[in-house]
C-alpha cells in the first residue's frame, strides 16, 4: 500500500506496525520520499483489509489522502517491523 496525505512525523508508521502486529500480519512500513508511507504486508485476507481499512483514516493527527494498493509476491516474512 501507499499512504498519501500527511502521514509523516505524526506517528503512522508506528501506529501502523502496532496495529499489524495486533493483526498477526508479516511486513514492514516505511516513509518514502514524497512524503508518502509505504506498506507491505501479508497474511490473511481479512486481516488485510483490516490494516488497509485502518490506513485508510490512521490516526490523529493524520490526515490521510488516500491508499493505492498492488499484489506483491509473498517473502514469508512472520513479523512487522518499521524500516528506515
């Protein structure tokens, strides 16, 4: 996922790593240079939509834009964490 709006220096990327780690998922979350975030998670399709519904509005004071989504393929990856 891409999280447009101002979701930098707000916390999102931390509040997105606690809230797909409550979710089970595996990934990372990860500012980009336009000032965007960059999500890749995976797990179960339920469990997807969940962080995709909750990057949709983060959380104060975030003001989310807007979230594009892609298929990636899967890394196996069992744990969240947020990069650099």
């Amino acid at each position: 996922m891409i999280v447009g709006g101002r979701v930098q220096g707000v916390g999102f990327r931390a509040a997105c790593c606690a809230r797909a780690q409550s979710l089970g998922l595996g990934g990372w979350v990860r500012n980009l240079p336009d000032g965007s975030v960059e999500v890749q998670a995976e797990g179960p399709t339920h469990e997807l939509g969940e962080l995709q519904r909750w990057c949709g509005t983060g959380l104060p004071p975030a003001q989310v834009h807007g979230v594009s989504t892609e298929p990636l393929a899967l890394t196996g990856e069992d744990w969240f964490e947020v990069r650099r």
